[in-house]
C-alpha cells in the first residue's frame, strides 16, 4: 500500500524519499481510522450477537457486561489486532528503515493489546461480580476476593510480557529472575496473600458474610458487613458511621457474629427485675384471693392449693404455722405468673429449641433477681425492644397485685423528712 501511495505522489513531482515519508504517514493514520471505526462497529456487533445467542436467563449478565464496558474492551483489542496486522503489511515496502519502523510499531500493537487485554479481564471480572452479588447465594459464598487474585495474577502477567516485548527478550527469562525476588515479592504482597488466605479460611469456615451482623469490641465494631474483599472487611456501624477491618484479623480476633440468632428466628430477652427481700412474704387468704382473679393464676392455685393441703395433712403439720409444712409465698405465685404470660404471650418462642427460663438469681445488696431469660419471635431490633418493653412494663406494674416491691435505692428526695 505504501508502493502505490508512494508511485502516486511522485507522480506529483513529489521527490521520491519525501513521497515515501508522506505514504508512511499517509498508511498510518488510515490505519488508525480504519481500527477507530472497526471499534465501534465491533462493539455493537458483538453485544448484539451475544444477546441473541446467551439464553433469557443469562441477560442480565449481558447487561452487567455492557454496564462495564466489557465489549468495548474487546473491541479495542480487536482494533489493536487489526491494527498490529495492517502494520505487517508495511514490511512488504521496498523502503530500507520500513522493517525498523514496522517492528516498533508492531511491539507498541503488542503492549496496546496487553494492556487492554487486561482490563478486558478487569471488566470481565468486574462485571461477573455485579451481576453476581444479585444472586441468592452471593451472601453465603462472596467471590470478589478470588476475582481480585486473578485480576492481580492477570495483570503481573501482563507487566512481564510487556517488559519482554520492550527488551525484546522471552518472558521465561522475566520469570526465572523472579526467584530470586521471591523475598521482596513476599514482602510487598504480604498483606495480599494473608488477606487471600484468610479469605479462604473463613468462607469455608462461614465466619462471615456480607450482610452479618457482627461485634468485634476491640475495633469498636458492631453493625452490618457491606464487603468482603481480599485485604479488608468494610462495616456499616449502627451510628452509620463505616470501619474498615484487615481481613486478618477475623481470625486473631473475637468476632461475634448475630448471625445464628437470625438464621434460628429467635432473639434472646435476658432480664431481671430486682425484688425487695422485705416484700417477700407467705400469703394470706385475702391475697390469695386477690391473686386468684389474675389471669392465668386461678386454675394453678386451685391445684397447688389442694396438693399443698394433701402434703401437710399427711405430715400432720399445723395449717395454721406460717414456717411449718408447705406454704404459698407471694415471689413463688409472681414467678408462675411470670411463666404463664410469657407462655400465652404471641411474641416468645414457645419451641423446646429455644430456652424458656424463669429462675431466681444470687440475693444481693440490690435485692433478689428474678431474671426472665425467654426468646422472641421477632429478631429485627426495633421491634424486639418494643416486645421487651412491653414485657417489663406489664411485670413491674403486676409486682403490686402480689405484694412485692422492686428494689429501688432511696434518694433524698424519697427518704421521710425527719421532725
């Protein structure tokens, strides 16, 4: 081609060396058209050949593809394919430094196509990742670590063939050198490697997932997990403040994760309300019978009533005696109640999977603790407090109907006024 550009200027009374410099010129920049219009031509073609051949369900990842620029990637590097041939072309000219010129030009083709092969790999990467993340499974198994150590063993590739393209020298020379680097490589990709590694041992260990809830004090963490990369954990704390972690350090630190208390469908109340050891008392019969019209509460003391009578008949105790035989105590009726509105109550989890306890703790200076450890059925957090509130609110105030007071310590504003 350059021949027959040249043979027409000089036609012109062009002088031939200068005709021939013109032609090179002349050559290039229609070579460089050509593969300019061939990208945009490439591009559309093989996003619209793709979406015809992929299947319907797969057309999502097309799109993610096209949103990544994944066929215009591919249609630089067919460009630069096209341009590295149409410069071969070249050699064929009778001109004496044309085989110099070609061979740069052909080795800067080379470095052009690896470096968009590169990113055509990035994008790709990129792009399986976005679509992915939208999957059902992407929580449980999060790949972008692992798409993160091919774009890094993608691109030191890349870098070796470009050095070997510029030395004019084999790649396998480039890769025996680097054994002997292998320390400093080691210890420039130190991070990199721990953190891919780590990444390894808790995806099959299901440490953590996008999504978790997770408390690591040490950090001041406590919030959601917004990603898991190949060097850092990133956390959206409940202030909507965002910690970044080193992904190593989920395994040399204590990481709470909520996850098993969502995944069960169960979030634990662990409480105690601390009674007053001077409200504790054995019952009367107007207490009884003010504790009988509770709800729940009658047909219990109609049974235990009559199985306490049995028990001191037949050990002939006086059933007039307050510390002999078997006696009703008002903290023993309000722990049954306790347990029979919290067994009726919509929002606790009554499965024997979940622990249903209502115990009396250690007495201490601050009373008796009669702690309610149940789990309801609700786990979102907001609601959860609301459940626990309302539990509370209705327990406090049922202390009155048993004779029980909570323990509170007196103020200067509620001590009596000496005279």
């Amino acid at each position: 081609m350059i021949d027959t550009i040249t043979h027409y200027l000089t036609l012109t009374n062009i002088r031939p060396d200068i005709a021939h410099i013109m032609a090179t010129i002349i050559s290039i920049v229609v070579l460089f058209m050509i593969s300019f219009i061939a990208v945009y031509i490439l591009r559309y073609l093989t996003f619209y050949f793709t979406r015809k051949l992929v299947a319907d369900e797969s057309e999502n990842l097309v799109k993610s593809m096209e949103n990544h620029r994944v066929f215009l990637r591919l249609a630089y590097l067919i460009a630069g394919l096209i341009f590295y041939l149409g410069i071969g072309l070249f050699s064929l000219s009778k001109i004496d430094w044309m085989p110099r010129l070609t061979e740069i030009l052909q080795g800067l083709a080379e470095i052009y196509m690896l470096i968009m092969f590169a990113y055509l790999v990035s994008a790709i990467n990129d792009g399986i990742y976005y679509h992915y993340r939208h999957q059902f499974n992407h929580k449980r198994h999060p790949i972008r670590s692992y798409l993160q150590v091919i774009k890094l063993f993608i691109w030191i590739i890349v870098f070796i063939l470009i050095a070997s393209v510029l030395t004019n020298k084999s790649p396998w020379t480039f890769l025996a050198s680097l054994g002997a680097l292998s320390a400093v490589l080691l210890l420039v990709f130190k991070d990199t490697i721990l953190g891919f590694v780590t990444n390894i041992q808790a995806s099959v260990y299901d440490i953590v997932r996008v999504g978790d809830w997770i408390t690591i004090p040490q950090y001041h963490v406590d919030g959601n997990v917004l990603d898991i990369s190949i060097n850092t954990v990133k956390v959206q704390n409940f202030d909507k403040t965002v910690m970044t972690i080193p992904i190593a350090h989920l395994m040399t630190t204590g990481v709470q994760n909520w996850r098993g208390m969502t995944e069960a469908g169960g979030r634990r109340i662990k409480r105690a309300i601390h009674i007053d050891i001077d409200s504790i008392k054995f019952c009367d019969t107007a207490l009884l019978e003010n504790i009988k019209s509770l709800d729940y509460m009658k047909a219990y003391l109609d049974s235990i009533t009559k199985e306490i009578t049995d028990y001191n008949q037949k050990h002939q105790f006086n059933q007039r005696s307050i510390v002999n035989g078997r006696q009703l105590t008002n903290i023993g009726l309000f722990r049954q109640y306790i347990k029979q509105y919290l067994q009726h109550h919509p929002k606790i989890q009554k499965s024997p999977r979940f622990t249903f306890l209502i115990r009396q703790l250690q007495s201490t200076e601050t009373g008796l603790p009669l702690e309610v450890y149940v789990f309801t059925t609700d786990t979102n957090w907001g609601r959860y407090e609301e459940i626990q509130a309302d539990i509370f609110d209705h327990l406090m105030a049922a202390l009155k109907a048993f004779d029980l007071r909570a323990f509170q310590i007196m103020s200067s504003q509620t001590l009596p006024v000496s005279l």
